[in-house]
C-alpha cells in the first residue's frame, strides 16, 4: 500500500499489508523494509531507536520469525550458516561486517535477542538490501507460494 505523504513512515502484517509514504527521500527503503514483515514475516532487527522497547519478546520463548533468536532454539535458525571460527556471540567489529553470526540486539532489544549480520534492511536504512538470513527467508516464501 502506498501512502501520499512525505512523512518518514511505513507499516508492515505479515501476511496482511506492507505500506509506506511515497514523498519522503527514504520511501523506497522503507518499503523494503516493511515488505520484508509483510512478505516473509521478518521482524525488526534495530533496538535503539525512539520506537524501540524492552520486553517485547520474553527471552525464555523462541521468536517465531526466522530473523531473530534469543537462542532457546537457534538450532532451527541460521546456527548451521554461522562459520566455525565465527564467534558465537559474535561481536560487532569490521572484521565481521559481512559476516553471518549471532549479533545482540534485535526486536527491540539491546540485550538478549540476537540477528544474524552486523547490518540488514530489516536493522537500519544504511545497507542496500536484506542479510543472508532474510534473504533466505524471503526465498522460502516465494518457493512456498510457486511450488
């Protein structure tokens, strides 16, 4: 759904809506963002913004979406895409900007939930697309839906 307006801003349901304002000079990648939730169920993956808040997720439950971990299952995440001499947790240094991993801070969060690479589409509007991880995920759901 497109918004006329030049507000910042956009909303995402998976499985429901993805929309965003068209005057703004982020609009396009607002939009990726919230196509990622709307599409593929990503969550958010930033945790310092004036929208961010504790407690969103309980830390003793795993998220359902396939971007984001607190680690009581990361088994059935991305663990097996994590190379061997990547720390777990992984700490943000350059060394490992492009590097998939178990990065903290993630729905929300500063502590206790984790995303799979330093930046992503689903994090920040820096980076010019989505990580491995929700890349896959977007890839799942459009085999999902052709096959």
């Amino acid at each position: 759904m497109l918004i006329n307006s030049n507000k910042y801003g956009g909303g995402g349901v998976y499985n429901y809506y993805s929309g965003t304002t068209v005057g703004h000079p982020l609009s396009p990648k607002v939009f990726i963002h919230e196509f990622g939730h709307g599409f593929a169920g990503l969550a958010d993956e930033y945790y310092s913004s004036d929208v961010a808040y504790d407690e969103f997720y309980p830390l003793n439950v795993e998220p359902w979406e396939p971007n984001i971990t607190t680690m009581v299952n990361f088994d059935s995440k991305w663990k097996k895409s994590v190379a061997k001499e990547t720390p777990i947790p992984t700490p943000a240094e350059d060394k490992y900007k492009n590097t998939t991993g178990l990065f903290e801070g993630g729905g929300y969060s500063a502590k206790g939930i984790f995303r799979s690479e330093m930046d992503c589409r689903m994090k920040s509007n820096g980076p010019k697309g989505y990580c491995t991880v929700c890349r896959e995920a977007i890839k799942k759901m459009i085999e999902f839906y052709i096959k």
